[in-house]
C-alpha cells in the first residue's frame, strides 16, 4: 500500500523566546524536524511533505538536503487548517499518510512501523498514537466510551473536569486512510477554546460517519513534545541517553554516559573507550580501538583504528591510523593528519597535510603546509603562513628535521632529508640532504664581565 507523511511545522512556537522556529532548533546536533524526516526514511517513508509557515524560509532552508516536499500554511489557524493545506500533495493519493509533528523528534522508526502497521493490518479509517501519562497536563484526551472504543480528542483548555482525569493523551501523531481524510477535513469547525480547527477533531466526525478508530499506545519518552527550552533540555538528554545506550550495545566504552554529548549521526566503532567531558559532533566517524581521553570536541571528522586524543579540538579534518593527539592541540578544518603521527600539546594545525610518522610534538603552529613524511619538528616553530594580506604555502619533505624556535617563511619549501638549526628563520628553500642555518652568528667577548666593571 503507498505510504507517505505529513510533519506539521509551521508554528512559531512562541514559548520557546527565540528568533528561530521551534522546529529549527537541535536536539542532540540535530534539528528537531530532520530528526523526525530522517525516521520516516528510515521507515521506509519517501513522500514527505514539510507544512511551513512561520519563518518557512529557513525550515526550508534546514531541511534542503533530505528531498523533502512543502505546502505553505500562511496562517496558522489550527493543526487541521495546516493538514488542509497540504491538500494539493494529498489529493488523488490513494493509501495512507501518517502525520506527526515536527516538534517531537523522540519519535522512532519502529514505532512509525508499527503504527502504520496496526492501522493496515487493522483495516481503521484513523489510527491516534497515544500514551498513557500521570500528568497529562496540556495534551489533547483521548475520550473513549463504556466499550472502550476511542470516541474523540478534547484538548486540555476544552476539557470537562472528568476529561481532565483521562490519563490517555493525543501524542498529536496519526495515521489516516488518504480519501477519507481529505473527504472529512472540511467538516472540522473552530468552536473552540482557542478559536482553531483541531486536527484532533476529524476523529470523532470519522466516527460519528461510521469509521473505525484505531489507537496505539507507546512509551511516553517517544513523543515528548517540545514547547519550551526546558522541554528542550529534556529532550536532549533522552536522545542523548538513547544514542549513548545505541553506543554502547555496539561494543563502545562510556565511562559516564551522563557527560558525553554525541551527536546523532556519529558513527563509532567497536572498543573505543571515550572518557568524561567529550562532545562528538556533525557526521564524525571514530574508528575502533580508540581512546578518547577527557575533553574533546571532535566535528565532522574521521578518526581511523588505534587513535588517541585528549584535551583537543579536532574540526573537519581526518586523523590517520595509531596517531596521538593532545593534550591541548587545536585542528583546524581541511587538515590531514597522517598514520603513527604525533601532534602534542599546544599545537595547531590549519588547513595542512601531515605526512605518517612526522611529529609535532610541543608549541607549534603549521598553516596551509604539506609535511612530508617522518619528520621532526622541534618545539616552537612556527609556519608563517600569512604576509598580511595574503596566505602561502609551505612544503616540507620527508625525513626534515626542524629545530626549535624555527619560523618558516611562507611561500617556502623545504626538501627531502634536510636539517634546520635552532632558531633559523627560513625564507629561501632548502635544497635535500643540506643543513640551513639563518641567525645570527654567536659573539663570544671574553673577560667582557670584569672589564665593564661588573663582576660580584
Ligand atoms: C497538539 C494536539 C494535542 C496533542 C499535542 C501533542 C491539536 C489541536 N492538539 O497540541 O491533542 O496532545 O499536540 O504534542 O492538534 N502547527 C501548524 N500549524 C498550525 C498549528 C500548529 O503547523 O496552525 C504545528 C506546530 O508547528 C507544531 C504542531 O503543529 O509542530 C503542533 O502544534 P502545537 O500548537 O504545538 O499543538 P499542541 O498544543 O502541542
Ligand atoms: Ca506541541
């Protein structure tokens, strides 16, 4: 049967206080409409149209990439005008949509499944996803009658004092026969509290029409609704705790799930051991047998088998095979770091390639360089990559050692198996297997002490 979706995001969503839609905000990395888009996919849901109003421009904006399709809601009357206006993409459809909001991002794949699944196999016009809480404050009832048959949706500020006690909510997450809800939409009035047309309410005119009303209960922690930036904190750290527990089921290390942040598309190998206070961001790839001391920001990178970083920043770069990193090293995006490499504390590393088994290993700053490979780099050097208007390049071949305190003056090149002296500031190139040396010569005055008079 052909299967499609509709996610409702062209609210404001006010008491989040915030120049952006609620539904842009992230959640574990994530916008919080994407996580919603990327489930439906992962449930096999292709057809994806996104209901924009509010600020459509930059929902359009973050959702640009996952091939969605758009129906502009210009005033938000209500979450059954927002269904209503996604007409054109529903009409002479013939199968089902399922409809979720994209202000809950806890929601998963199986349980997308599974609702579509009871509503096809159970044969219902309309199946509500529900769940059953101890404070039900602010959600939509789920009134059944004295058979048990769901009956209608009450939201909270409609509610009677015996409705308030419902303790089964509208999770605001449906599964509807295409025909059928298009046919009863229009029937949907705004007599209500807040003046809106009620999704909600196309249940019991379904109903009162002969339809069938399916209803399936799922844990809370799934459709958990974001309103606020405190519901945002809460639905962080449920995200975080399930992607965290994902980890650690594949054979992964947390020593404190409760102080490691990783994004939700991070990718992580078997036996890595990741310490307190590291924040794994964008599409990262760690690799296996790795060790991810404390303190690491790690985004949009790959870390191959047998890394080590501690204390580090690490942005859009590659670390190879068995290198260490940190404490304290800073890696700037487009950097290549090579296999069995070392980059040692206060080190950066900008926009550079560096060759396997070279060292950097205290005090050093490399910019727009390709390194060559097993070199040495003493303490303090520094590529000086930038003229002040412009930047230049650097290249150093394998086997060169740097010593300390060296500044290579970028445009400059440096060949294969070649020795800088300490405290060299290289403007020239160095020819292979030669020794530069650029500083001043040492003076030794003998006896220069006691002539000028000052010997204690
Ligand atoms: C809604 C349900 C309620 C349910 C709750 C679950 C209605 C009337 N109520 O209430 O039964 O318990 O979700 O979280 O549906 N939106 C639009 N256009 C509009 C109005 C809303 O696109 O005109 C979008 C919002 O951007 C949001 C979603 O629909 O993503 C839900 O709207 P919201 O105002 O948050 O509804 P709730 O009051 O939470
Ligand atoms: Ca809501």
């Amino acid at each position: 049967m052909y299967k499609c979706a509709l996610i409702l995001a062209a609210g404001k969503g006010t008491r989040m206080k915030s120049k952006l839609p609620k539904v842009a905000h992230k959640v574990c990395g994530k916008e919080m409409v994407n996580h919603v888009v990327d489930n439906l996919r992962k449930a096999g849901i292709e057809d994806v149209n996104v209901v924009v109003g509010n600020e459509a421009k930059i929902v359009k904006e973050i959702t640009k990439e996952r091939n969605v399709y758009y129906s502009l809601q210009e005033e938000q009357l209500g979450t059954g005008h927002a269904v209503l206006c996604a007409k054109e993409f529903l009409e002479n459809k013939d199968g089902v949509v399922a409809i979720f909001t994209g202000d809950a991002p806890l929601i998963t794949n199986e349980t997308v499944e599974s609702l579509i699944e009871y509503h096809i196999n159970g044969k219902y016009d309309a199946t509500i996803l529900t769940s059953i809480i101890d404070t039900p404050f602010g959600y939509g009832r789920i009134v059944r009658n004295s058979e048990g048959k769901v009956e209608k949706i009450v939201e909270h500020k409609d509610c009677t004092d015996e409705e308030l006690s419902v303790k089964e909510i509208n999770s605001g997450m449906y599964c509807f026969d295409i025909a059928i809800l298009m046919d009863k939409l229009h029937k949907i009035k705004n007599n209500n509290s807040q003046g809106e047309y009620y999704l909600p309410d196309v249940i019991e005119i379904i109903k009162n029409e002969n339809g069938s009303i399916g209803a399936v209960d799922v844990s809370f922690d799934e459709i958990i609704g974001v309103n606020s930036r405190v519901q945002l904190a809460e639905a962080e750290m449920k995200m975080r705790e399930r992607i965290n527990k994902e980890h650690m089921d594949n054979g992964v290390t947390i020593i404190d799930p409760n102080g490691t942040y990783i994004n939700a598309d991070v990718i992580i190998g078997e036996d890595v051991i990741i310490y307190p206070g590291n924040v794994i961001e964008g599409k990262t790839i760690i690799e296996q047998d790795i060790v991810l001391y404390p303190n690491n920001r790690i985004y949009q990178s790959v870390i191959e088998s047998g890394v080590t970083i501690q204390s580090s920043v690490i942005l859009e770069s590659r670390i190879g095979e068995n290198t260490t990193v940190g404490p304290f090293a800073y890696i700037r995006p487009e950097s290549n770091i090579g296999k069995n490499a070392r980059i040692g504390d206060f080190v950066e590393i900008k926009k550079s390639s560096i060759g396997n088994g070279t060292k950097v290993s205290h005090l050093t700053y490399i910019g727009d360089a390709e390194v060559g490979e097993d070199c040495n780099f003493g303490c303090g050097t520094v590529v000086v990559n930038y003229d002040g208007k412009k930047k230049h390049k650097t290249i150093i071949g394998d086997n060169v050692f740097v010593g300390c305190n060296t500044n290579l003056v970028a445009p400059v090149e440096v060949e294969e198996n070649s020795y800088i002296a300490a405290g060299s500031t290289i403007t020239k190139k160095v020819p292979k297997e030669s020794l530069a040396v650029a500083r001043a010569r040492q003076v030794v005055k003998e006896g220069w002490v006691k002539q000028k008079g000052l010997l204690k």
